[in-house]
C-alpha cells in the first residue's frame, strides 16, 4: 500500500495555522495607554513583531504620537493637536485614564518610539496628515539611522501616502481601507479597484479592515497583483486563525501577546460556530467582581478563559464597574479588548462609588438593550434582567436573537427568587418574541421550587442532571444555568470543564479565574 498519498490529502484537507506577524496596534493598548512609551515597551515585552502608531506634525514642526484630531478625549477641550507645538501637547497627560499606575504619561515623539525598536522588529507610521508630514518624517527618518526594513508607513490618505512613497521609495508603504457602503452608491469597495490605485502609486501592500470578507482566494489575488495584505484591528482569537489561515501577512490587535498564545499551535481553542447556519454557542459566567479566588483583580484569567470557549454570547454576573473594590475599573469594557466581543452594562444598583450588576458580551451585532426590573420583597437586594436584541450574523436579514442576562437572589429561602422568576416568566408571555436565550447565576438547582416555576414557560438546556458550577474548586452546587425559549435545538449543553476533559492545566485556569465554573451551550436555530 502507498501510504504517500494520504498523507498528501491530510495536508491539503486540513488548514492550518501559518506564521504570521503580530502588530501592536498603539503599542500594548489593551494593558496600557495607546500610543505612549509605556504601550510601546509592553508590546515588545509581549513578544509584539511590530507597533502601530499615529503620527502628526506639531504646529512647531515635530512628529508627536497621538491618535485623535482633537484633545477632547484627554482634556475636555476641542483643541485640534496640529494646531498645538510639542510642548503644549506634552503638557496632557495621556496616562491617567487607563489607570493611575500610568498617570503622567506624555506624547513621546517619533525618534523616541524609534529607539525602542529592537533588532528584528519594525515600526508600522500611520501618517494622520496630509503629504505636508512628509518632509519632516523624511529628515527624522534619515537623521534616526535606522535600516529601511525597521519602517514602513500606512495611511487612509492617498495624497500623502503617495507623497511618501515618493520620497521615501525604500520603505514599503500599504494603504488603509475600512469596509463601509459608498455614500453615493450604498456599494462596499471593490478589491479590483483598491488593487489598481495602489499598484499605481507603487505602495507595496493593503491594510484592511477586518470586516472585508477575506479568504484564502481573496488573499491569493491580493498576491497575484504582487502586494501584501495586512488586517487591523483583530483582537480575538477565532478571526484571527481564520485570517492566519487565509494567509494574510500581518495582524493588527490591541493584545499582542495573548494573540501569540491563540495563535500557538496546540493552544486552546473550540472551533467557532456557523452562525450563518443558525448554530450560536452562550457561555454563563459568575466573575466575582473582577476579583480572583486568590484575591488578585486579574482580568486576563477570566479572559483567557473566555478566549478558548470562543463564545458568540457571554452573560456576566457580578459585574463591577468603577467601584472601589475593583480600583474604578470597567470590568466590562476591559473584557470587551481582552477578547475581542461588544460589550454592555445594565446597573443593579450603586455601589462602593460605581455600579453593580449585569454585563453581556457579544460577537453578534446588538441592535438594542434594555434593563428590567426584577420583583422582590422589600430589604432585599435589587436584582434584574438584562436583555439584548441581536442579530445572528452580519447581514442584515438575519435572524434576530433576544439574548437574556440575569441573576438571582442568593439567600436560602426561596421567596425573592419565586418572585423573580415569575417576572422572567412574563418575559418570555409574547409568542411574537424572537427565539430567545436566558442565561445566567439562578443560586438555585433544576429542583427548587423557583426554577420548576421558571419551566412553565423556559426550557432548560440540560440533558440530563445539571453539573456543579460552585465553588470552581472541587464544585458541589449546581446554580449556572441557560434556558430557551423559541425553536431551538440544543446539540451540547456542558461545563467548562468539560470542554477540555483531559487537560489538567486547563482545571487549574479555571479555578484561578473565579469561583464559578462557566458553563456551556450550544444551540442550533432550525
């Protein structure tokens, strides 16, 4: 028997995941304040192939690192930064909003990010002006001394990337285009097109939005023509094996190196659903806060979580957000750039100086959300319903989901959570509702009086007998749930655990992230 040919086919059949370069959009943004020195060091501590920053040119001539056209994000005002000289704008401190340990971070200049560079490595200059830069990063560039492979420039203005191909013919130049309707036409751009006005200036390649339908036979005629093809901004894990795959030659993300370890071979990572087949997987996750079990506030445990169950929904519970005891942090915008998804935030109540409550994360589009208020005896803790409206995919004519968030009392008695399940039931009293997911911390198993009650009209999505979710160590009690509503299928319904039985690490993140386990589903739409 020939054994060769088999073994040809398994390398054709079975795509895999090829190198790719991992490009540090503004630096380590995720963990630290884009566009400073702070997020340029991290990203090469993160193991970051390249930076991305943003240059404009001062109204004193300098080349200052700054993404918006105004300093309003910063300060409250309106100034325009072209209209600021380099020492009015390093008078902002660009720093302090991600968090006090970088209070008093300034906009570096363009030679200082340059000399961070380490061997090997390359600087991506997106050029924010118009061809009038040009001369001045010229001069900087010639003075810095650094080789024509350390750096190459990007810009949605074709003027000015052409300006700058001219001048500096060494350096590769790829130009920026997003994926949007014409305003005129209501067409989206056309690859044939984009193609022919960059091979006419000479750039050497396109950066694209990651909502361009890229494949492995779009990418081929990106190459056909001799250009390279580079994707911004992908910051989670499922896109970016889908555009490692394709074959696309850089990868721009917020999180540099959690992307590497998505990307690794072997690394943990359930296959995404089709959605456009109707499939939709919704993990349930109690997150303590913010907070891990050991005491550390630790995002990145939780998130890495999340990364490698891949979900298209996510319900949050016990959600903090800039309360005292999570250092006035977000926990949902936070988790939203560490994985990737869309996130939103309903308030249970005030609390420590911030908010309390419900979060949801979403790779669906979201149309709408709304908060319910949810009954319960007077005393007892506000509790409620989060609900989001979604779309099942991108197009337009998709299916729509109503996706459920909640979280019920946790006292012994029964008495509040009867009462919170009969207005979850009223929720679900419209036949004319979208096929609907309710999913969250019930503090209460499939046999308590209040969950029977919440079966008159949900069904639960358990097989058979409800794993334990509580405490993550050694768990004993069964509180996680998800119910439907609607013409749902379940095809598999299980722990986090369970995703990925056999590996042992796997059981010690879980315990490390929160004291819940998430839990699991996967649900079909016929």
């Amino acid at each position: 028997m020939n054994w060769k040919t088999p073994l040809l086919l398994a390398a054709v059949l079975i795509p895999t995941v090829r190198a790719v370069e991992i490009i540090a959009h503004r630096g380590a943004s995720a963990d630290a304040p884009e566009n400073t020195l702070a997020a340029m060091k991290l990203a090469w501590e993160q193991q970051a192939d390249a930076i991305e920053l943003d240059l404009w040119l001062s109204r004193d001539g300098r080349l200052i690192i700054f993404h918006d056209a105004t300093t309003k994000r910063f300060d409250g005002s309106s100034r325009k930064v072209s209209d600021l000289t380099f020492e009015e704008a390093r008078q902002l401190d660009v720093g302090a909003w991600k968090s006090e340990r970088y209070r008093g971070e300034r906009i570096p200049l363009l030679e200082d990010v340059l000399a961070t560079i380490p061997p090997g490595k390359r600087a991506v200059v997106e050029l924010k002006c118009g061809p009038e830069i040009v001369p001045e990063l010229a001069r900087v560039l010639r003075q810095v001394g650094r080789p024509p492979q350390d750096t190459c420039i990007i810009s949605f203005d074709y003027a000015a990337l052409a300006a700058s191909k001219n001048v500096l013919p060494s350096l590769k130049h790829y130009f920026l285009c997003g994926w949007k309707l014409d305003e005129k036409t209501g067409k989206p751009p056309e690859l044939a097109a984009l193609i022919s006005r960059a091979k006419g200036a000479g750039f050497d390649g396109l950066n694209l939005h990651y909502d361009w339908p890229i494949d492995r036979a779009f990418v081929e005629k990106v190459r056909s023509a001799g250009l390279e093809l580079l994707v911004w901004t992908v910051n989670d894990a499922s896109t970016a094996r889908r555009f490692a795959t394709a074959g696309v030659q850089a990868i721009t993300t917020d999180r540099p190196g959690t992307l590497r370890e998505d990307l690794r071979p072997g690394a943990r990572l359930l296959p995404a659903s089709h959605r456009q087949r109707g499939e939709l997987r919704v993990v349930s996750y109690n997150v303590l806060g913010g907070r891990n079990p050991d005491g550390a506030r630790d995002l990145n445990r939780v998130a890495a979580v999340l990364r490698a169950l891949n979900p298209d929904l996510v319900a949050l519970q016990e959600v903090d957000v800039r309360t005292r005891r999570f250092q006035g942090r977000d926990l949902t915008a936070e988790l939203a750039m560490l994985t990737g998804l869309r996130a939103a935030f309903a308030e249970a109540m005030p609390f420590q100086g911030g908010s309390y409550g419900l979060g949801a994360l979403s790779r669906l589009p979201v149309l709408s959300h709304q908060k319910h208020a949810l009954p319960g005896r007077d005393g007892s803790e506000p509790r409620i319903a989060f609900q989001l409206l979604c779309r099942l995919h991108e197009a337009t004519n998709a299916p729509q989901v109503r996706f459920i968030v909640t979280h019920l009392d946790h006292q012994a008695s029964e008495d509040d959570r009867l009462l919170q399940t009969a207005g979850l039931i009223e929720l679900a009293a419209n036949p004319a509702q979208p096929p609907s997911v309710l999913a969250g911390d019930f503090n209460a198993a499939p046999s308590a009086a209040s969950l029977r009650q919440l079966a008159q009209r949900w069904t639960l999505t358990w097989p058979h007998q409800a794993p334990a979710t509580w405490p993550s160590r050694q768990p004993r009690e069964a509180m996680d749930h998800v119910f439907v509503a609607g013409p749902w299928k379940v095809r598999r319904a299980i722990s986090a655990i369970e995703a990925f039985p056999d590996d042992a690490a796997w059981r010690t993140m879980l315990e490390a992230a929160s004291d819940h386990l998430p839990i699991v589903v996967e649900l079909e739409l016929p």
